[in-house]
C-alpha cells in the first residue's frame, strides 16, 4: 500500500482541516451545515417524521446505496431513523441501541460488500436498521412476532446475518474465526467487522478474543460502539456507585475527555503503523507528527490493535473516509476503530429515558409514552426483589449481584434501598457467580442474579467454584421457561435440566407469588449449600385467584406482605379427587365430601386415579386441567400435587402418589433431562414400575428452538397449557378403559357374593 504524493502533501500541510467532522441530522430534518454538538436534540414533544422518504424507498440492498453522495447518505440516515421509529412504534421491540447505530450501519453497508464481507453485530439487538438495509423493511410488522422476523441478528433468515447473536461479548471471536478461514481459504477479499458495544466489551470472552488477535495478528475490524450504556439501566445505585458498572467505560471516557474527536486528517497521520515496514521509513515524518495529535499507547493497542479513534459515531463524513482507508488496507494487523454514540440518538423521549428506551412496547411517536396495559398484579421479578429487600432488612450478610441486568433482575430496586449491598459487576456471568462464592467464603450471603439463559455462560463456576466447594451462593434464576418475544437465545428452558445433575444443589421453582416470596425466605435461611431458586417472566395471580383456583385461605383476603420460610425438599398437595382444594380443605368442586378418592364411584379402582406432579407456574393450567378432566369422566380422580423442589425430591410424597394412582402426569417449563427425569429415576430405583401397573408421562418442553411469539403461543407449540394436559389425562385413562370395566365387574361380583 503506498501513499500519492497529492496524499502526502494533503497530510504534510498543517492547514484548515479539509476533512473536519460535519454534524449529524436532528430529528425534523437533515442538516447539511450547521455546527451542532454529538448531544444536540431538539425540544418537544410532539415528535414527527418526514412525510416521505425517497432515498429509503429506492434502497432495498446494501448495493443500492454505492451510487448515493455523502449528502445523500445523510439523508438516507434520517429517513431510516424515522422509519425504525414508526415500525417500533407499532410493534414493540428493542429500540434505543438500534437507534444509536443508524449513521454507523449506513456508513458500513455503504464501504463493505455484503454478503461477501462479514459484518457481525454484537449483541445483536440493535441490528433494526441493518435488517432494513438488507431486503426486510416490509416485514417490519411481524418484528418478533410467530412467524415474523427475528429481533435479532439470524444466519437462517438472511444471507446478510453473518453471525446470530442473542448473549454477548461474541462478535470479536465470530470476526476472527471468519477472517483465520477467508486466509487459508485464500478468499480474494477479507473483510470481517465486530460491531460491538462498551457493554458487551466488559464480557471476559471479548477479552480473550482481542488477546488472540492481536497475537495471530488477524486481519479484521472491530468497532467500538461507546455510548455509555454498559447495563440496563445505567445508573443503578450499587457499591460502585451510579456510574457504568465497567473501568473500561471509565477509561474509554478518558480517552475522549482528553483528546478531541478524531477526524480523517488524523486518523491519516497515524496510518504509517498499518503500512509495510518500507514503506514507514518514507512516511517517518507524518507519524512524528502525529504522536503529537493523537495519544497512543492504549489498552487496545498494547494487546497488538491498531487503534483509531475515538471518533464521532454519527458523523457520516468522517467515518465514511476512514472505513474506506481500512477497507483497502492490505495490513494483517487487526484494527480497533472507538466511536461515540448516543443510546437513543435523535429520538429526545429515548435520551430522556435511564435505560434510553432500550426494550419498548408499543408507543405514541409524539410523545414518546408507552402503551402499556394495566398489571393486575405486580411483576414476578418485583415481588422477588421486594422479598429480598425484606430478608435484607433482617440479615446484613445479604448481598444481591447482577451482570448488567439490574433493571430485568429487580437489582435496581434492591439497589435504591441497600446500595451499598448491590453490586452490579457487568456482563460477567462467569466472574459474578465465582464473585459470590468469594463472598460466601468470608460468611457473607449472596444473591448472585442472572437470567436462566445467561446462567449457561457460567455454567462451569457453578460446579467447580461453588457446588464442589458446598458454599451458600444462592442463584435466582429469573426468566426461566419460554420468555415470549427475545426467541430462542433468551428462553429459560435448560437450567432444570444442566443444574439438576450437580452434586450438593438445592433447587426450587415456585408455583405462584406467595411461594416466591416463601422461597426467597428460605433461601435466605439456607447456609449449608448452594441453592437454586428459578421463576418465570411474568406477573403473579392476585389474591382471589390465589384463593379460588389455588385453595389457598389467606388472612383478609390479602397475600401475606412477607414470605416464611418452608421444609427443604417438602412437596404440597394442591387438589385432591372431586376438586377438594387441599389447602383448606373446605372447598369440594364436585360435590365430593372425601377428600382422599372423591365422591361415588369417582376413583373406586387405581386405573382410574390420576397424579399430576408439578414443579413451577404450570401449577395453574394443571389444576384447570384436573377440573376439566373429571367434569368430563365422572369415574376419573384427579390429585394435583406441587413438588416445589427438584432437588431434593419429595420421595414420600412420590411414594404416596405411585401407592394410590394408575397414573402419573409431571409437568415443568423447561427441557426433557429436568424435573420429570429425576422422578421417573426414582420411581425406576424405587421399584414403582416393576409391576407395569402404573402409567408414567413427563411433559416438557419439546426437543426444538421456539421462535419470538407471544408466552401463550410458545406453550402452546409446547402442548404445557391446560388443555394439552387434558388431552393427556383422558388419552391416558382411555386406555384403562378396558382394565377398568374388568375390574368393575369383578367388584361388583365380590359385593354380590358377599351379600349372598
């Protein structure tokens, strides 16, 4: 690569900047020539668009777009703007990141030849404008809908996804496995780009991935994106403060703070670090310049990046230059390009917003406020957090630790009341469960929560940090089961299933509110071991469901304001044959006054007796479903049991139901290898199957990826609802039928002869 001698003189005089970064558009329409800053937004509200977007309209490929100028790729960014904010607008969806990266994603489809050039976005939720760039613009309005587009990045869907991505801190490692395989596949071009954000950059595997980069010196481009927003919301209040729970963001702060934005005359000065070594001879005295214009010696760079920036994020002029020179660099050396953004930019309500917006229902343009309908009932995850503000108020062991998810964990309101006891340590899964084992070790009592989906990633510190060491870290794992529109990289589904065959857990899943709150307590209470506490995205059920479904004889008819602790291992019956709500024992449903079999001829023979055993929040659709199911056989008899622990199981409770019923029904949210493989294990051992005269079925969550739709849709797909349990019941206790009939005349044959 070799330098013109008109570039050289260009980069030689010490004049008026030719190449000065001009300013973003605002909102009501692109500006050309004034001097706004990266935070400039207009007042409002209300908040319109333009009426028609005519250079949106023509571009339906990257490849469109190589024909527009500068001024037009501007424009271009507007309308894409607008238009990812009427589309979200409408369905809801992960808003504000996409937002931020507009004039980025234009500025990358504009220099890089998609599909042939890779273009990873991490983590994969702000790819909305990306998407529409790339042929998806009119399927916008099945955005994470059943059998609508993805809200994330999704190989299967486009050619243009080079990488899916629903986790972070993924992209850098996806760039260079690319980049290591276009070399020895002597591809003729080699162009990979990690777009990765300031928060998915604090994950330990972005850093191992910059380390083997730099050392196999990988060609490849990884770009920044520093817009402040490490976790969700930034701001919390924690032990480190309000502040972004990374050093790095303070550092990359630093870096901006003391030098200004780079522009192309700059970053053109300091390329002699990406030319052959004969060719830095000639262009020693551009680089002696440069030392003085640009700091160097960055983090990135002592891990073998070159490093560019930090640079205006939604400045097409300047970036548009700059991601040409490294397009057509024939360097090896894997570059780091730092850019500026705005989390929301050009959307004011996003800006205003702590969390810039950044998951949204459905919302009114003008002003920015949310649809949303009213809660019956609180929140799981707020109940949770409340309960754990109560075992908190009794007991300063308690601490509670998040990986940047303050906001979808309820650490942000435990933080608001002990922010001294929050401790918010980024998106480090991995070092926030050793973290707590750490703290554990010196007799503090962690709550380390994470999502179940993001669990998985630090998977082999559960076993090798906490569950060989026996040490009380308690786990809440929040959104387990399906969790609705995120898909398949945030469904809950495996914990039951990856935890469960770890020595020395104990793990519970509660059926309801009440018993969430019971279960933090006894966590809480918990010292001899780890424990597993896990529940689903969702709200609770309120007092009178609580009291007319459940059975459950609550004081005033209110839910008690605090939790009590309950029997490790120690299972309940909920329902019992004839609909007698076991928990108070005064409720029959069917007429029945027996509260063991039921009433008349209701269950006289063991064929006809069914067990369902639940573990988790299908406790309800479980009980519907025995409702339903002897309102439909008058000789069936339904118990519904809640096992509320997989680990320990309730074996005289298990025991117990083997004894009385013919039939055995588990039912969990989560994968085949859970809750209904441990007690199908059992009963194997315990001798229960050795006749063949009980019937066993586990219901799960199929062996498949569920797609984005609404929660009722994927347990539909999944066949969990109370109709799919019905099914079950009678399929199950038709096949008795024949058995029955025999036994029934058998016995009415001995009452005969014993009258005689």
């Amino acid at each position: 690569m070799k330098l013109s001698s008109s570039l050289l003189a260009l980069l030689l005089t010490p004049s008026t900047n030719a190449f000065a970064p001009t300013p973003f558009s605002r909102i009501v329409a692109p500006q050309k020539s004034s001097s706004t800053s990266l935070s400039d937004t207009i007042p409002g509200p209300p908040y319109s668009g333009p009426t028609s977007k005519p250079i949106l309209d023509s571009v339906n490929y990257p490849r469109d777009m190589k024909r527009l100028s500068i001024s037009e790729l501007k424009q271009l960014a507007h309308e894409l703007r607008w238009e990812l904010i009427e589309a979200v607008s409408k369905t809801g969806g992960h808003f504000s990141s996409s937002l931020g990266v507009i004039e980025l994603t234009v500025a990358l489809h504009y220099v890089f030849d998609m599909p042939e050039d890779d273009i990873i976005w991490d983590v994969a939720h702000q790819c909305y404008p990306h998407k529409m760039l790339t042929g998806r613009r009119e399927k916008f309005p099945t955005l994470r809908q059943l059998g609508g587009i993805s809200g994330f990045c999704k190989r299967k869907e486009s050619e243009y996804d080079s990488f899916g991505a629903g986790h972070s801190s993924t992209s850098i490692s996806a760039a260079q496995g690319m980049s290591v395989a276009k070399s020895m596949l002597n591809k003729r071009r080699n162009n990979c780009i990690a777009v990765i954000g300031d928060g998915a950059i604090t994950g330990g595997m972005a850093y191992e991935a910059m380390n083997s980069a730099g050392y196999l010196t990988s060609r490849m481009i990884v770009v920044l994106n520093d817009n402040g927003q490490v976790s969700l919301p930034t701001g919390t209040q924690t032990a480190g403060g309000v502040r972004p729970a990374s050093q790095l963001a303070a550092y990359t702060s630093n870096l901006i703070v003391s030098q200004p934005f780079q522009d192309f005359r700059d970053f053109a000065k300091s390329l002699n670090k990406l030319f052959p070594e004969n060719v830095q001879d000639v262009n020693k005295r551009i680089d002696e310049y440069a030392r003085g214009l640009v700091t160097g010696g960055t983090i990135f760079e002592e891990l073998g990046f070159f490093y560019v920036g930090p640079i205006d994020g939604h400045d097409l002029e300047n970036m548009v230059p700059i991601l040409e020179k490294l397009r057509d660099s024939d360097s090896s050396k894997p570059v780091l390009l730092h850019i500026k953004t705005n989390k929301g930019q050009g959307y004011p309500p996003a800006l205003a917003a702590s969390d810039r917006m950044h998951g949204v229902g459905k919302f009114d343009i003008a002003t920015g406020v949310q649809v949303k309908g009213k809660a019956a009932s609180p929140s799981l995850t707020s109940i949770f957090a409340n309960s754990l503000i109560d075992a908190a108020t009794d007991d300063r062991a308690i601490v509670g630790i998040t990986a940047a998810m303050p906001g979808g964990t309820g650490m942000d309101i435990f933080g608001r009341r002990f922010p001294k006891r929050t401790f918010d340590v980024g998106i480090a899964e991995q070092h926030a469960v050793t973290f707590a084992a750490g703290m554990a070790c010196e007799g503090l009592k962690p709550f380390c929560c994470i999502y179940s989906t993001f669990m998985q990633r630090g998977y082999d510190q559960v076993v090798h940090d906490v569950a060989i060491q026996n040490l009380p870290v308690r786990m809440i794992l929040d959104r387990a089961g399906v969790v609705g529109n995120d898909g398949p990289t945030h469904h809950g589904c495996y914990d039951l299933a990856y935890l469960g065959c770890i020595p020395n857990l104990t793990i519970m899943s509660p059926s309801d509110e009440l018993e969430l709150k019971n279960m933090v307590m006894t966590c809480a209470a918990f010292d001899d071991g780890p424990t597993v506490l896990r529940y689903p995205r969702g709200v609770g059920y309120g007092a009178d469901k609580l009291q007319s479904l459940f059975g459950y004889d609550l004081e005033n008819g209110e839910i008690p304001a605090k939790g009590t602790p309950i029997e490790i291992g120690k299972g309940r019956i909920i329902r019992r044959p004839g609909g007698i709500r076991a928990l108070s024992e005064d409720k029959p449903v069917n007429g029945s006054t027996d509260s063991r079999l039921g009433a008349g001829s209701r269950g006289l023979v063991k064929e006809n007796r069914v067990a369902i055993l639940s573990l988790g929040t299908r406790l309800s659709e479980a009980l519907v479903a025995a409702d339903d199911a002897e309102a439909a056989d008058k000789d069936l008899a339904i118990t519904v049991a809640d096992a509320r622990f997989m680990k320990p199981l309730d074996e005289d409770l298990i025991r117990e139901l083997a004894d009385e019923n013919g039939i055995i029904i588990t039912i969990e949210e989560g994968s085949i290898g859970g809750f209904g493989d441990h007690v199908l294990h059992f009963l194997a051992n315990d001798g229960a199957l050795d006749d063949g005269e009980l019937k066993f079925r586990p219901m799960v969550l199929p062996d498949t990826y569920f797609e984005a739709a609404t929660q009722y849709e994927q347990y539909e797909m999944a066949g969990l609802n109370s109709h799919h349990i019905l099914d079950k019941i009678l399929q199950l206790a038709s096949k008795n039928k024949g058995k029955v009939a025999e036994k029934v005349e058998e016995k009415v044959k001995v009452a005969e002869v014993v009258k005689a």
